[in-house]
C-alpha cells in the first residue's frame, strides 16, 4: 500500500512537471516565433567560388531572397548589383556567402585588387585644364620630352630635344591621380578639383616592358599624357 502510495505521488509531481513545461513553452513560443517573420531581403551571392582578386560580372550573380533574421549586419549587405559587377573580391567568397562591403573593392580601392602592378611618376606639365579631365579609370597615352645632344656639320655640340612615345605606352590605365603631398584628387569635390594640378599619376602597368619604358622616361625627359577618347 505504502509502494503504491509512492507510485501514485511520483505520477502527480510528473504530470505538474509536465503541466508547468508546457504552460512556459506556451507563454514562452509567441517570443521565440516573433524573431522568425518571414520577411526577406534582396541579396547577392555567388554562382561558383572565387579566389581573391577575382573580377566579378553579372554574369557571376545570382539574386537570392534571404530571410532577414540570419542576416547580423543589414547595413554592410550590398543590395544594388552596380555596386558588385566589376568590382574584385578582396578575399575568397564561397557561393554561400552573403556579398558584403568590406568583400568587394569599391573605386577607390580598386586597383589595388586589379590585374598588374602599379607604378608611379611624376607629371611635372601637367595643367589644371586637363587634370580636370583625366580620372582614374581613363586610358593615356605617354610622352616623354628628352634632351639628346648631337653633332653640328661644323663639330659643335647641341643639345636637341626629342619626342619620344614608345609603342608599349601608347595604352596605360590610370589607377590614382595625386598631388604633391600625396593626397589623391579624386576624394577631392568637383568644386575644388579645378584648382588642384596633379604632379603624380599611378599607372596600371601589366608586363615588365612597360615597367622599364616607364622608368626609363622618367628619368631621362619630363612625361606629358594624352588622354586617349573611348
């Protein structure tokens, strides 16, 4: 009698325990719901993996409806595939990545992240009327202004100054344009931009024959751009 007496007790505090859980899961799953409601936002990801420095086309897109509550930082989301196509990839995105701002280079960082290297030189003619014309992104065509002395028919020597615009460069993308102290012109506004001449161009240079033709006008004449029309 005493055993089922225990028994009897023990399927009482069992059905309590039971009672009192599902009273709390009941209370409890209007809150726990609530973060699941089914809204979705426009984001982009890729059809295929990718390694760093990886230009990206539309192509390459896929848009994707993604439930709002799995995204942490809504604001870091990229949602306007313009921002995306022909950006680089700054890292390797995998397929199921979401692709964010700090995943893609924007204009300013760009090329950093492109095909070939970057070189320097300094501009030194370079007027306000066509620095207001060249950006990053444009393509020139560069000359370089030497001295080279020659022999006269009566043995004096003269110093004749000579044109000279190399085949490798007749083709060169402008990555930055900066001053003289550095500071690049094209986080400058258009109001102030026509007062700021550049005295330093950064070039896109994609093989070694551009390199040595680039290093070799620099220190032998004074190099002038041409922009080149698209």
């Amino acid at each position: 009698m005493r055993s089922k007496g225990i028994k009897n007790k023990g399927i009482i505090i069992a059905l309590i325990v039971f009672f009192i859980i599902l009273i709390g899961g009941i209370i409890a799953f209007p809150h726990f719901k609530s973060g699941f409601t089914g809204a979705t936002s426009k984001v982009y990801q890729l059809k295929n993996d990718i390694p760093a420095k990886t230009q990206i086309t539309k192509e390459m897109l896929k848009e994707v409806a993604f439930p709002e509550e799995f995204i942490q930082d809504k604001n870091s989301i990229v949602t306007d595939e313009n921002d995306i196509i022909n950006s680089y990839s700054k890292i390797n995105i995998s397929k199921n990545d979401l692709i964010t701002k700090d995943k893609i280079t924007n204009k300013s960082d760009e090329a950093l992240y492109s095909k070939g290297n970057l070189l320097a030189v300094t501009v030194s003619t370079l007027s306000s009327s066509v620095a207001g014309k060249i950006y990053p992104g444009d393509f020139v065509k560069i000359y370089a202004y030497v001295k080279q002395e020659r022999q006269t028919p009566d043995g004096d020597t003269v110093n004749i100054q000579t044109t000279i615009s190399p085949k490798e460069l007749e083709k060169i993308e402008v990555a930055y344009i900066l001053t003289s102290q550095a500071q690049d012109t094209t986080a400058t506004d258009e109001k102030n931009k026509s007062n700021i001449i550049p005295n330093v161009v950064v070039l896109k240079i994609t093989d070694e024959n551009q390199a040595k033709s680039l290093v070799n006008l620099e220190y032998s004449g004074k190099i002038h751009l041409e922009k080149i029309n698209d």
